[in-house]
C-alpha cells in the first residue's frame, strides 16, 4: 500500500511539473516583426542629401533603425544613418514618425538610378527592410 501511494505521488508530482513547463513556453511571448511605412524619400540637390520619412509600428521594443542609400547594383554609395539610441527601447504600437535629413551621397546624375533602404530591428532580432527609388526634391524658389 505504501508503495502504491509512493509511485501515485510521484506520477501527480510528474504531471503537474510537465504541466507547469508546457505554460510557461516562450511561444507565446512571440511579436510580430516592425511594420514599416515609407512615406518619402527624395533627394535634395540643394544640400546633397536624402530625407526619409516613414512611420514605424513595433510591438517589440525598437532595437535599431538603418538606412542607406544604394546604387542600381545594389552597392552602397554614399554615408549611411544608424541609430541604436534615438529610438531604441520605445515600443511603437501605435506608430513612432521617423525623419532624417543626414544621408549624404556623392553627386547625384540621375536620380532614378538610386533608391533608400531602410531597416528596422527589434530587440528579437526581428528585422524589416522596405526599399524605395529617390525622388527628387521639389525647390521652391523664394522670392
């Protein structure tokens, strides 16, 4: 009887430590990849630079976000925009507006044979990239 009551102890104790194991499956912690919106990106002869704007939705906190500007080969021309501080450890359910004006490229000849790469990393490791082809900056003449 004794070792009856032994082995039914040892399966309920079995059991429940599997159970506890199973509901605590890092499965469920999983969050979907950043959501990227592109919403401009142009050159502007003017200054010689790129200026980006995109919306960027992340349920996992934002680990970093990159953009660099690439030939029609795909080579990178030109200074690239990192940035593991600004926005690193913000949670942009919602939507977080990026905007940057410091991607310098070399002399531009046609615009259309460049376009912006910019990649969004969560702290998962998550990553998003969208692509766009430059436009080219409107200049409004002041008078």
């Amino acid at each position: 009887m004794k070792t009856n009551i032994k082995s039914a102890f040892i399966a309920i104790l079995s059991i429940s430590f599997s159970l506890v194991m199973t509901a605590c499956n890092d499965d469920d912690d999983k969050t979907a990849a950043p959501v990227v919106t592109l919403t401009e990106a142009n050159y502007e002869a003017a200054e010689n630079e790129v200026c980006v704007q995109a919306t960027i939705k992340a349920d996992g906190l934002i680990a970093s976000v990159d953009a660099v500007v690439l030939d029609k080969d795909g080579n990178q021309v030109g200074d690239s925009y990192s940035d593991n501080g600004t926005y690193a450890g913000v949670r942009a359910t919602d939507g977080v507006h990026f905007h940057i004006h410091n991607v310098v490229i070399a002399d531009v000849t046609t615009v259309a044979d460049y376009k912006l790469s910019l990649t969004v990393t969560d702290k998962h490791g998550q990553r998003t990239t969208v692509d766009q082809e430059l436009g080219l900056e409107d200049e409004e003449e002041e008078e």
